[in-house]
C-alpha cells in the first residue's frame, strides 16, 4: 500500500506529525473480500481494478487497494460468470466489495454425473465509512 504523503499533489504542504491521524482518514481504500459463510470454498475468483492486472484470491483472502477519488471500474469473474461495476468512491471513504462463490441445490448431483458443476457469483457492496 502506498504512504499517503508519498502520493501527494505536487505543492501541497507536507502534514507534520500531529497531522498524520487525520490525513489516515482522507485515504480512499477499495477492498475485495472473499470470507461469507455462503461462499462454497471453491476456486479462485480474479479481480481487476481499472485495466490494471488481474488478481487471483482464493476463499478466506483479501485485496485491499488505495485509490484516487473518482470513478473507477472493478472486474470480477470466476471464469464462468463475469461482473462489471463502475462506482465513484469519495475522499475518505473505504468501500468493500464481498464476492461470494456459491451452488444452487443441483451443483452436486451435476458434479456426480458430469464432473463439474457452474459456481455462480454473487457480490455484495457497502461502504465503511
């Protein structure tokens, strides 16, 4: 993760010391979790965050990224099912998406019988902050 001041527009003053808390608060943070007890445990799922490089995470792991406030667009698929979701993240805010990995009540009698099953993708969104 990127220090706050080493991202700073050029000619803006440099926080001293006692400024530190509150420039932790004006950072803009995207977070892709992949821990709901509904998530099947399955796969990895790939994220993209504004043409950048995609990144695998697997059940239990996190992404966490600062960003610039504006509009920004993430990409998440599993290989099967694909979401695309532009948002607009303000300063200060920490916003997270939950990406959950899940079966429908026929996953397993299609896996028995063919040896694979789709695993659908859900995503929920909220804001911390």
């Amino acid at each position: 993760m990127r220090s706050t001041l080493a991202a700073r527009p050029p000619g803006e003053a440099v926080a001293r010391s006692g400024d530190a808390a509150q420039l932790d608060d004006l950072r803009t943070l995207l977070t892709v979790r992949r821990d709901h007890p509904d998530d099947i445990g399955q796969r990895q799922v790939w994220v993209r965050l504004d043409r950048g490089a995609s990144v695998p995470i697997r059940f239990g792991e996190t992404m966490s990224a600062e960003l610039q406030p504006g509009a920004h667009h993430v990409r998440i698929h599993n290989t099967l099912f694909w979401k695309n979701i532009d948002f607009t993240i303000e300063t200060g805010e920490h916003l997270e998406f939950l990406v959950i990995n899940e079966a429908r009540w026929w996953t397993g009698g299609m896996a028995g019988f063919l040896g694979s099953a789709p695993l659908f993708m859900r995503i929920l969104r909220r804001s911390l902050q």
